[in-house]
C-alpha cells in the first residue's frame, strides 16, 4: 500500500453521512442506510480509512450475505488504496489469510468454515468435515424418516428440513426444542431433528446451518479459542444486518465484545426476509445492544427520482416500530408514478409489454427494465406475453412457468392420456405422487416388456402375470393402469380444466405438493395458475380440447428456448429477488389484496408489515420510470378473483401519482387518499355531487383500444414462429383457427400463441 496515499483520496468522493460513517471506527456503530443511498461505498471506503490508518488487514473482517458483494467490496478496496501485491502479509492466523494484502471478507459461512476447518476438533469434530448441501439434506432425511417408519405422505423431507432449518436460525438444539414441543406433530418433528443431528455427526458431515451453530458452540465452550479470534479481527463489520439471524446475531455478538469495535449497516425497511430466519429485531433493537453506539443516517439517495422517493416513504411510513429517515435526492424531478387499474390479468400483462416496448422506442435498453410480481405463478402471463410481442426475456432465479417440476408432472399425466406410449411421461409420473414404484420395480417391468416385446404401458397392464414382482406392487400397479384409463374415457367428455381438477382431486396431489412449506404452497400455487391457461380452452369441443392445448404448451416452451439470450432482454422476476437491483423503468404488477400483500399475511400483523417493506424494496429498485398495475379481476390459481385494490396503494401521495383506468367511470372512481379525514382508510368512490374534471381521462384512444381487440379477428393475416403466415379462419372467444400458407390448419389460444398480425 503506497504511503504517500493521500486521506482525500479516500475521502473527496463521499457525502457529509458518509465521510462521519467512514471515519468514526472506534466503539459501536449503527449506519442506518436507505435504498440507493450508497452503503457499499460507505463500507468499502471505511475499510480503506482504516487500513490507512496503520490498522493491519488481518484486523478487519467484513461479513456480507452473497460471496458476488464480497468480491465486489474487495475489488473496490483494492482500486481505492492502489493495492497490486499479490503476496500476503504476516498472518497470526496463517489458515485465515486471504490472497493479497486484504482483510478476510465473506459470508457466515464462509467466515465459519475458515474457523470450523482450524478449529472444530476442539468440540470433538473432525476438521474433515463434508458439508450437506440441499439435495445431500433431503437425501439424508429420507433415511431418518425411513428410520421412524413415518411415511412422507405423513411428514416430507422437505417439511422437517423446513422446521429444522427455524430451529437452527434461532440456535434451538434438538433438547432444547424438545423441551418447549407442545405438540404431537412437534415432538414427532423433534424425535427427527435429534435422529438428523446424530446421523450428521457420524457421517462427519455439518449442513449450513451448522456452520454457523458449531461455530458458535466452539466460541462458547472454548473461551481461549473466542478470545484468539477476538485479538485477530478488533474491526468487524456486518452488512445486510437486517436479514442476519439469531445465530448470525451470537456468532458478531460473541466475537466483537471484547473490542467492540462493531459497525453494522441496512436498513429495517429492507427487511423481507423473514421466511429464511431473519430476525428484524436485531437491528431495531442494536441501540439497547448498545446503548453508546453512533447513529449515522445515509438518507441521500444517489439511484432514484424524487417523486419515487417520496412515494416509497409514504408507503412505508405506515408501519410501526422504525427508525425514521426520509430520503432525498438531488434528482428532484421525474415522472409522476403510473398507477393503472387494468380489467383483467390478460390486459394487465398486454399493459405491461407495451410500457416495455415504449420504453425501448425511446432508447432504454430491455436491460434497464423489469416486471416485478409477488409469486412465480404470474411469470405465467407476461412470459406468454413477451412471446406475443417478440421481446426476449429472462427470468431471475426462478425456473420458467412450463419447465416447472409440478407444471412439468400434471402435464405428462395429460399427454399420458392422450398416449399411452409415451414412456417419458409415463416413467415420469409412475411414482407421482409415491406410490411406492420404485426403481427395483420398474426394472422388474422393463424386463418384462422387452422379454415379451411389449410397450411400458402394456406390461403394465400385465402385471399381474410377472412372478418377480410381489402381490402388493402388483395391486399398486393395477391401480394406477385403472385410474390412468378411467381418465383416457374422462378425456372423451369433460373439457381439460374439469379433467385435470378431476384428476388432481383422485390423486390427492394438493396434499401431496402443500407439505408445510413455502414452496410447497406456491408449487400448488403453479399447478392451479395451469389450470387457470386450461380454462381458455372451455370453449372447444372436449374431444379435441385436450389436444390443442398440450400442443400450444409444447409450442411455447419451444419458443422459450428461443428467448433464452444473453444479450438485451427484459428481466422477469419475484420482488424478493430484486434487492440490491436497480431498473431505469420498473413495473410493479398485481398489486391486490390477497395477491400483494399476500393472503398469508391477511391476519398477521408482522408478515403484513413485512408484505409493506416488500412493496418499499420493490419501489425503490426504480431509478425513473415506476409504473404499478392492478386489476378489477383476474383468473389466478384456477379461480376467478375480485379482489380490491393493494392496501399499499391507499398511501401513495396523489401529488407524484398519475391514475389510469380501463373505464372513464372506474377512473373518476377513486378519491384521492389524501384528502380522505382518515389516513389508512381504503380509497373511497366519489358521491354524485362532485365535478368530474374531463381532461383527466383525454389520454385514452378509445378507437385504438377497439382496433386492438379486433386485430386477430376473421380474415386477419397472423404470423407464428413456427409455422409462418397464416390467416384466422374464424375465431371463437380467446380461439382462433388459423389456416398457414404451408397447408396446416391448427386452433390457438390467443393468451398463449405467440402469434403476431401480419
């Protein structure tokens, strides 16, 4: 590090809250830092400041939530102070050091398996340890389960991870949780956490949960070995302490107090994370951890509009219990927020891409804009609707709607119907839900049907008459042959959404797939969103309904694979996944009671609260362009709902809102909130007297919106990907025939076929 280095080379770039936060670096420290306000700059020249001020690398540990921000935060640390050496310094700890002259940054558990891999043999643990990741734990739970003879119709593997991984993020061992079990289900639940815990330690193996609770064990049982880590890191600092655990609270607690030289930074109304642990009391309550600590507030917001800015505040305003802040950016002027109420989620997602595509006529990048939505089940939508309009997108951590295991499952019992020589659909759905099939079974069929040179489905069918097989996989199969025919006349007659709810209802699938868990609620969640595409085709005769729409769904994951680019696309993804992203154009959709905030948190005041800050992160992500829509109905998890206006909404100052509406009569049909007596009553309809200002609605082209629904209708010329141009033939509510130059004829729905007007 060069000496000569100047403090205002560390210093010159930052704000007034900034350079206080980069430069108080003794005792305990709460940064207090709202979205967009620069926190990482905060951070990382802090770092800086320190190690220029003589404190060696080693002495500094900075603990982040993804390994991309600790690289991130060591590249800008190594850019700022000029570092180019390789070639570490004099280590205490010589297994801790990092490459170069940098302080050790990372994740919990990265941080923890540095010290479990020096140290863990101090609490009787091989330092060997092998680390279980997901799949390892379902595996693993499989064998505890098989263990107690309970039945994963009874409790899944997924489940009692769920309830372990709660225990280990509030550092509850398996006495401990036995002792407060108040319930048959949760004395079951703490028989297997225990039998887990047991079996890890004698595979030598630690899941991430571990890492971070054996740590912890290793600080507390061995005093010497806390305090050698307390003299090596004396500056810790936490980012994202919002979303930190109980666990992860011990684990900084135990370590920095001694020298309590802890700096923490987030922000509370960024906390939406509760489902994976993550204790907001932590740093709510950081000032009565300790009571001399420093506050500094980062409220200058370098990413958005004031117009967003002030729109988020009043949103999150509303809930209690919250250090106040009030953002502000120099970027005073902007574009009002689109408010815009849409009849029905088809137009909702139409609304959205033609707000993409203008935007992109503009010269904003498909890049810089994103469709954010509560849950995975409305990608559905506008990922049918990208197709349609031929923009390429990409979904953000999240699998696309059709390629969906559950999506992917009830699928193949169709084409199964459809036909029964199908062996992949057949082999994947054998055992779905478990009918105890297993692969020793089917082997036992396979051989079979290439000894008498028989289809899968046909040796099935005559199981009875192979002598390898026991007599209750026989019964087994010959259950599922006549549940799997009865659908195949089913199929003759009913149309494919009765069919398959049919079907689902005979399989017990919705206590199979909703096993306790969050993701297993919002796999069923997708199932009913299928269910909700079937519904287009109710209009087609049963016989061929079946047919058409498991040939469009075929067609549509082919065109997924088209739009699956890397260079300019629109991403799609859940609001959860959007923190620490920033879009020029965001478009919040589905903003509806039940939908966002989610019905989970209907009688939950805290999960409420945590919906609002979800509402705030995704707000926030806009740099310039925030447009949220809604419904008046809409057809989600295979019901038709009505549901009213997001509570979120009522909150938003009218003064930044520009409100659109479907209808003149629904757009007049809100009082502006802030003129209502009672802040937190829902937006009430105008009384009859009042004056209706007629140039507030002068931006609706009614004769476009007529045109728009006419476009595909008979004698249009259409063009499909796949098959060319064609033209409608005639069209019958959301289907059309089209015939294609080529000669074939085929029926679309218009929801799903990625068809454009020629």
């Amino acid at each position: 590090m060069p000496q000569s280095l100047a403090i205002d080379g560390i210093l010159q770039s930052l704000n007034e809250e900034q350079r206080k936060a980069v430069e108080h670096t003794d005792g305990p420290t709460f940064i207090l830092a709202g979205a967009g306000s620069g926190k990482t700059r905060a951070l990382t020249h802090r770092i800086a400041h320190l190690m220029h001020q003589g404190v060696p690398p080693w002495q500094i540990l900075a603990v982040t939530f993804t390994n991309k921000a600790a690289n991130e935060m060591k590249e800008r640390i190594r850019n700022l102070l000029k570092i180019t050496s390789l070639d570490p310094l004099p280590h205490p700890l010589s297994s801790l050091s990092v490459t170069g002259t940098l302080p050790v940054m990372g994740t919990f558990h990265s941080v923890c398996v540095r010290i479990l891999r020096r140290d863990i043999e101090h609490i009787g643990r091989d330092r060997s340890f092998i680390i279980y990741d997901r799949d390892d734990q379902q595996k693993f739970m499989r064998e505890v389960l098989k263990e107690f003879h309970i039945d994963e119709s009874e409790l899944k593997p997924r489940a009692a991870l769920g309830y372990i991984g709660r225990f280990k993020a509030e550092a509850v061992r398996p006495k401990e949780a036995e002792k407060d079990a108040t319930t048959a289900r949760l004395e079951q639940i703490c028989r297997v956490y225990m039998r887990y815990q047991k079996k890890l330690q004698e595979n030598n193996a630690l899941d991430f949960d571990d890492l971070i609770l054996e740590t912890v064990r290793l600080f507390h049982e061995c005093p010497k070995i806390l305090d050698r880590y307390q003299e090596t890191w004396r500056y810790l600092h936490v980012d994202e302490y919002q979303d930190t655990n109980h666990a992860q609270y011990l684990f900084i607690t135990l370590l920095s107090q001694k020298y309590r030289n802890l700096c923490v930074i987030g922000d509370p109304d960024q906390s939406i994370y509760a489902f994976r642990g993550a204790d907001i009391r932590n740093i709510l309550e950081f000032k009565k951890e300790y009571p001399d600590a420093i506050e500094i507030k980062l409220e200058r917001n370098y990413r958005s509009t004031q117009p967003i800015l002030t729109a988020a505040d009043a949103v999150i305003a509303a809930n209690p219990n919250r250090p106040k802040k009030a953002m502000w950016t120099e970027r005073s002027t902007g574009p009002h927020i689109v408010l815009h109420e849409l009849e029905h989620e088809r137009n909702e997602a139409e609304e959205a891409l033609r707000a993409v595509e203008e935007q992109k006529q503009n010269g904003l990048l498909l890049n810089d804009q994103v469709i954010l939505y509560r849950t995975n089940a409305q990608s559905r939508l506008f990922e049918e609707a990208c197709m349609r309009f031929g923009i390429p997108y990409r979904i953000v951590g999240g699998v696309k709607f059709y390629a969906r295991k559950e999506v992917k499952d009830i699928l193949a019992y169709l084409h199964l119907l459809l036909n029964t020589k199908d062996t992949i659909s057949l082999l994947r759905i054998i055992n779905v839900p478990a009918r105890k099939l297993g692969q020793t079974t089917l082997e036992k069929v396979q051989a079979h049907a290439s000894a008498h040179e028989l289809t899968l489905w046909d040796a099935l069918k005559d199981a009875r008459t192979i002598d390898t097989l026991e007599p209750s996989k026989k019964e087994c199969i010959e259950r599922f042959v006549l549940l799997i025919e009865s659908y195949r006349q089913h199929a003759q007659k009913d149309v494919v959404s009765i069919l398959t709810q049919k079907l689902l209802d005979d399989l017990g699938m919705e206590r199979w797939i909703r096993d306790e868990t969050d993701e297993g609620e919002e796999r069923w969640q997708n199932i009913q969103e299928l269910i909700s595409v079937m519904h287009k085709y109710d209009t087609l005769p049963s016989e061929s309904a079946l047919f058409h729409f498991l040939e469009e769904v075929a067609l549509v994951s082919e065109v997924d694979k088209l739009n699956e680019i890397k260079n300019d696309a629109l991403t799609l993804m859940t609001l959860h996944l959007c923190k620490g992203l920033e879009f020029e154009h965001v478009i919040i959709a589905g903003c509806e009671e039940g939908i966002f905030p989610h019905s989970s948190s209907m009688f939950d005041r805290e999960q409420l609260e945590e919906e609002r800050r979800l509402m705030y992160v995704g707000m926030t992500r806009a740099k310039t362009h925030l447009r949220i829509l809604f419904t008046d109905h809409r057809m989600l998890w295979g019901k038709e709902q009505c549901n009213a206006p997001s509570r979120f909404l009522d909150d938003l100052p009218n003064e930044v809102i520009e409100r659109k509406s479907y209808t003149v009569l629904s757009n007049f049909g809100w009082k502006p909130e802030n003129t209502l007596p009672n802040k937190h009553k829902k937006l009430e309809p105008y009384r009859q007297h009042h004056t209706i200002d007629i140039e507030f609605n002068q931006d609706i082209d009614w004769e476009k919106m007529e045109n728009e629904q006419n476009i595909f209708d008979e004698g249009a010329r259409v063009h499909h990907p796949s098959f060319g141009m064609g033209t409608i033939i005639s069209r019958n509510g959301d289907i059309v025939d089209v015939h294609f130059d080529g000669g074939e004829r085929k029926k679309f729905a218009l929801s799903i076929a990625p068809l454009k007007r020629a």
